[in-house]
C-alpha cells in the first residue's frame, strides 16, 4: 500500500456485518473513492472516480 493511502480517512460500511466477518471500508478523496477489505489490509485497495461511485451508489440504492 502507498504512502499516501495511510493517509486516507477510512470509515467501515453501515451494511458491513457486526461479526467482522463483511467489513468493506472506503476513504474520500478528492478525485477518487477508495475501497479496501478491513480483514485483509494486505490486499491492495482499489479506487474509483467519483463520478463512477455515484453510479454504483445509484445502481445499488435501485434508482
């Protein structure tokens, strides 16, 4: 993981589970949304643009 992805504010999905076993976190940052698996922070997290998290946001939500 970079550097500059430490620095990221992390904040765990309200839909993740209280077992710790589903905990999604995401970080906003000015350009890009990014998403990790809490779990495994070894595996790399992944950004997308905000224009396509709002779709995914939109598409998931049904509207």
């Amino acid at each position: 993981m970079s550097s500059g992805m430490t620095e990221l504010a992390w904040f765990k999905s309200s839909y993740s589970g209280t077992q710790g076993d589903s905990c999604v976190e995401i970080a906003i940052a000015e350009q890009a949304v990014h998403v990790r698996d809490s779990k495994d922070l070894a595996r790399p997290a992944f950004a997308v643009g905000r224009e396509g998290w709002d779709e995914f946001v939109r598409f998931v939500a049904g509207d």
